[in-house]
C-alpha cells in the first residue's frame, strides 16, 4: 500500500521524523517534489541527520526514490551521500530519469532575481537553491533531465541552447555581468564565470552522469514503484515544504514552484493517482505556525507584547531554517489554514508535532476563524492579498506544563497532559480526521504513536 505525507501548514512541521517514526514498516520512500530547498532533521539515537535532499527515509536504510517532479542538485546528492556513508551509513537512493537536474545557472539566477525584487512585495526569500529557475525551465521545455546526464552528445546540444539564453537573461535583463567573479546574489556564491561556461558544465554534469551509472542510481521511477507496490510492500511518498506553499494551493507568490499537496505525489512519481488514492494521506501539523519566507502571516506573533513569546517558542522549539540558517516567524496555529489544507489534500490521519514546545507558556491562543470584511470565515480566502487583511478570531486554550515527555512518549497518548489532549482534539474535531501521532520531542522515540497507517 501507499502512505502520502503532506505538510499542512507552511514547511518544517517536522515531516521527516513523521517518515522516520513510519519508516519501519516501509520498503521505499519516494520524494515526489522540490529539490535541497527541503530540510529534514531527523534525530535517531544520540545522531542528527541533516538532509536536503536524500529522503529520510535512507537513514533506515530503506530504498529512497526521487521522483520525476524532483528536481535534483547532483553536487547535493552525492555530497549527501558521501556525508552518509562516512558515519557508516548506506543510503541506497535512485533518481527519475525524468527528474530535472539543477544547474549553477539555476541557482545564481534564482539570487539574481531574488536581490533585484528584495525592495519590493514579490520577494519569496527564497532559499537560493535553484529551485524555481529549474521549474521555469521544465515547463518552457528547455531543461536538462537526468536521463540527459547519462547521454553525453543530449546534454552537450541543450547545454548549448540555453546556457547563451541564460547569460544574456543574467546580462541583458538583470544586467549582471555572467562572466568573473562570483554572482550577484546567489546564497552559495557560486562563480559565474563556471555558471554559463558550456564547456565545464558538460565536464562537471558529464561526469555526475558517470557515477550515477556506474552506480546504477537511475531509474524508470512510475515503473519501478509500480512494480514493488504491486509485489505488496509499502511505498512511502514523502511531500517536502507544505500545502500554504504550494505553487498552485498557497499564498502565491510567497510559495515554492511544486506542488507538495497530496496529488502530485502521483504525477511526480508515475504512479497512478488510484493507487495514490487507495492509500492513506497524512498530513503533518505543527502545533503552532512557523514561516522561513515572506509574506503575509495573520496570526504572526509581533506585536511588542508578543515578541518575547514567539523568541521563546522559537528557541525552544529550534525554528531556525534547516537549509539557510534564518530564523523563522512565529504565530499561533492557523484553522482556515488547516482546513483548508484537509481539503486539498485529502487527509485521512494527522500527526501534529511539537506539543512540547507550547508546554510551560501559559495559556494558549489558536485562530480559530477569519474576520474579513466584517464576516467571520473559517477558510482561507484565494488571494494573498485578501489573505493579508484577514484578522484572526483567536479561541483561548489552557496551557499545560512540562511533563517529563520521555515518560509520555513510552506511556502513550492517555499519559499527555490534559490540556494538551483536549486541545489535539479540538485540531482533529475541526479537521474531522483521526490523530494518528504526536510528537512530544525531536527524537524518533519521542513521538505518541497512535495509530501506523500501514
Ligand atoms: P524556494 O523553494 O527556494 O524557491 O523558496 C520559495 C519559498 O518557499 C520561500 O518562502 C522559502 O522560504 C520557502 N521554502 C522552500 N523550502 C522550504 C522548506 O523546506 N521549508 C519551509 N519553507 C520552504
């Protein structure tokens, strides 16, 4: 059968120990969007694994699948790799053929564009990886896929078709010199001079091509999950970022450009949207919101009496982004936005993390509604405009105090806090969909599992 894990909010709602707390039961774990903008932090024992890309999954040792809506940093993955296998690991990962790769113009252009919009409202903050150039690339048909990396004289002919567009896209539009130097903006500082040379990058992308078949890392991704779905065992698809930053579902255009929502996990995969549908989509909900990026956020906490709490819950709950190090926005758990993510997605279980980091802080505010326009609504309105006039009718909650949560996590889900129990119930009751887990802390144990969905 299939598992479908969805971010309900906006990223980092702690997805990656979700698929690891699953992961026994799983055989394959396949990412079916974004590329090394993700960020998992799973905690196994006294270790802490950062991925971006790698799906977590591999730290089991489980098969992990990124899947043809991925779109895939070479340099990442097998620096992920390598990291892995030097503290003993072996992660067995396989790559669609139709993935798209992300190349260094990708990611120089993506800071580009994002320092020429940092004045302005369009400014995604986005994490410098790349990530919508190669999008942008994919549907204006002149990407480079990693079936292109294991056919030499393919790579080298669209490398010479769009590497000039790209230069004189740096050059001509941005008036960004693309040769010397290192970029204007890109976060990793890659050289420009390297970003739109053809020739090194048919070396570098050549030989990437080299290992990923020497090391028969790709594969057909629809067929080959097809194939061990119908042989019984348990596909995992793991979304990455979150359903308010879907490019389709979110708060354009503070959003990423793919689709984490649940029904690209059969379009960017290959596996068919019936056998998606025949098994379980869970979505992860953080107890309370946090945001990396720009954008409107209406139950943010910033008013100046709201600011020491939201350092608190940000220092204890570690909200400092995974990839780029930036501290995220606090706010109180959004309804309208959940529901509206139990819409789109489908869920049939939740798993709402982090219920320890609200513990001690008093008592406790959700936005239950919107106030718009003088009516009180209970989902998101379309556009991010209206989005950002909406102001939240906030439902009071009491806190709970620390509990010892290792206790909790091994006594179960009677063992939580009072509270804390009526106040899960309340997010299940609203989103009419079962809890089947809680995370009370980072590590794998510290997860209250209620139910596995396999
Ligand atoms: P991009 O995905 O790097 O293009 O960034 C677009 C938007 O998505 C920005 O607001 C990022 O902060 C946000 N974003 C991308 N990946 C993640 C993630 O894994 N967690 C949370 N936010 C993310």
């Amino acid at each position: 059968m299939t598992v479908t894990i969805v971010g309900a909010q906006l990223g980092d709602e702690g997805k990656g120990g979700v698929v690891d707390i699953y992961g026994e039961d799983v055989d394959v774990v396949a990412r079916y969007q974004g590329g090394d903008n993700a960020g998992h932090t799973v905690v196994f024992g006294e270790d802490e694994y950062k991925l971006s890309l790698v799906p977590s999954g591999a730290i089991r040792g489980k098969v992990g699948v990124l899947g043809n809506g991925c779109v895939v940093n070479p340099e990442t993955l097998f620096s992920e790799i390598d990291a892995l296998r030097e503290r003993g690991l072996d992660p067995r990962v396989k790559v669609a053929e139709r993935a798209h790769v992300i190349l260094p113009y990708h990611r120089v252009l993506d800071g580009i564009e994002e320092k020429a919009k940092e004045d302005s409202e369009l400014d995604a903050g986005t994490t410098g990886r790349g990530i919508g150039p190669t999008y942008e690339d994919k549907i204006g048909r002149r990407g480079i896929r990693i079936g292109d990396l294991l056919d030499p004289d393919s790579l080298r002919s669209k490398l010479e078709y769009v590497v000039p567009q790209k230069r004189a896209l740096a050059e001509d539009v941005f008036g960004v010199s693309a040769s010397g130097g290192s970029s204007g903006g890109s976060s990793d500082g890659v050289s420009t001079d390297e970003a739109f040379d053809i020739s090194s990058l048919y070396e570098q992308y050549r030989r990437y091509g080299e290992r990923l078949a020497e090391e028969e890392m790709t594969v057909n991704a629809g067929a080959y999950l097809t194939e061990r779905i119908e042989a019984d065992e348990n596909v995992m698809f793991e979304g990455a970022q979150g359903t308010s930053i879907d490019i389709d579902h979110g708060i354009f255009p503070y959003v990423t450009s793919s689709n984490p929502t649940a029904g690209y996990a059969a379009t960017g995969t290959g596996v068919g949207p019936t056998t998606v549908g025949r098994g379980e989509v869970v979505g992860i909900v953080k107890a309370y919101l946090s945001r990396v990026g720009t954008g409107p956020l209406p139950t943010e906490l910033v008013d100046d009496d709201e600011e020491e709490l939201a350092d608190e819950i940000r220092e204890k709950g570690g909200e400092f982004g995974t990839v780029t190090g930036r501290p995220r926005r606090i706010g109180w758990l959004d309804m309208p936005m959940l529901r509206h993510a139990a819409q789109v997605n489908g869920f049939t279980g939740l798993a709402i993390n982090h219920i320890d980091v609200l513990a001690g802080l008093g008592d406790l505010q959700v936005g239950h509604a919107y106030e718009l326009d003088g009516e009180e609504i209970e989902t998101m309105p379309t556009t991010t405009e209206r989005w950002g006039e909406c102001e939240p009718v906030l439902r009071g909650f009491d806190g709970w105090s620390e509990p010892d949560w290792a206790d909790v996590a091994s006594e179960g889900y009677d063992a939580i806090p009072e509270n804390a129990r009526t106040y899960l119930e309340y997010i299940s009751d609203e989103l009419d969909t079962p809890i089947y887990a809680v995370g009370v802390g980072p590590g794998r144990e510290q997860t209250v599992v209620v139910e596995s969905p396999f």
